[in-house]
C-alpha cells in the first residue's frame, strides 16, 4: 500500500497540460477583445474620414462659389485626398442666396449635407464675391 501512494512520477505532466490549456484560454479572451476593439477604432475612424470628406467637399462648394457664382456642383462624383468621394450640388435660390447638397462617401459610410450660403455680392471692384454666411446640416445616415 506504501508503493501506491509515494508514486508521483506521472502527475507533472497533467499539471502542465491544465496550466497551458488555462493560459491558451486567456490568451484566446485577451485576443477577441483586442480583435473586437481594433475593429470598432478601424469603424469610428473610417466614420470620422467620411464626415472630413465632406467638409472638404464644402470648402471646396465655398472656394468655387467665391470664384463663380454661377457653379452648380460636381459633375456626378469626385475624389477627395483622403480616399473618400463627394458629390455637390448647388441650387439658385434668390440672387445672393444658394442651397447645397453634399453626398461624401468613405468605404461603407456615407453621410449626407445640406444647408444654405449667404452671397455678399462684389463691392469692393475686385470681380470676387465673399460668402457671408453658411447653414449647414448633417441629414444622412
């Protein structure tokens, strides 16, 4: 009965079999939580390049109406540096008032922005009308 019970050759290998099997299933945990908060800063940035698409597309609506009044937006879809694409659309509302609607678009997202501008007509003789005023929302999903 004494032999039975001072026999522990075997027990060391089931005890590193259960540690490595315990820390593979933490390692396993930490990875799918850093997986799943990678992919949500990958999401929220891609969300956050497709609204600065767009207010680029509405510098670029003022910086062409300072130029023209007479512009009317991009002719279907344009680049952005960023990667992104806008769309502009302007309309003649009254002689110094336009209303606007941008559609930008990076990778899934898309966001949509409409508003008005307020034309100061040219007074100073230097042929370039200065926007006085712009409204402007986010409508889109």
């Amino acid at each position: 009965m004494k032999k039975l019970m001072n026999n522990q050759k075997g027990f060391v290998l089931p005890l590193v079999l259960v540690c490595m099997a315990l820390l593979t299933s933490g390692v396993s945990i930490f990875l799918a939580r850093e997986t799943a908060e990678l992919k949500a800063n990958v999401m929220n940035r891609d969300y956050q390049l497709c609204v600065f698409t767009a207010k680029n597309a509405m510098a670029v609506a003022q910086a062409s109406l300072g130029e023209d009044l007479n512009y009317t937006g991009t002719k279907g879809v344009a680049e952005d540096e960023n990667g992104g694409t806008y769309s502009i659309k302007i309309t003649l509302m009254s002689g110094n008032h336009r209303f606007f609607d941008i559609e930008s678009q990076y990778k899934t997202f898309k966001k949509k922005f409409t508003g008005e501008l307020e034309i100061i007509p040219d007074n100073n003789g230097l042929n370039k009308p200065e926007i006085k005023q712009v409204k402007w929302i986010m409508v889109g999903p």
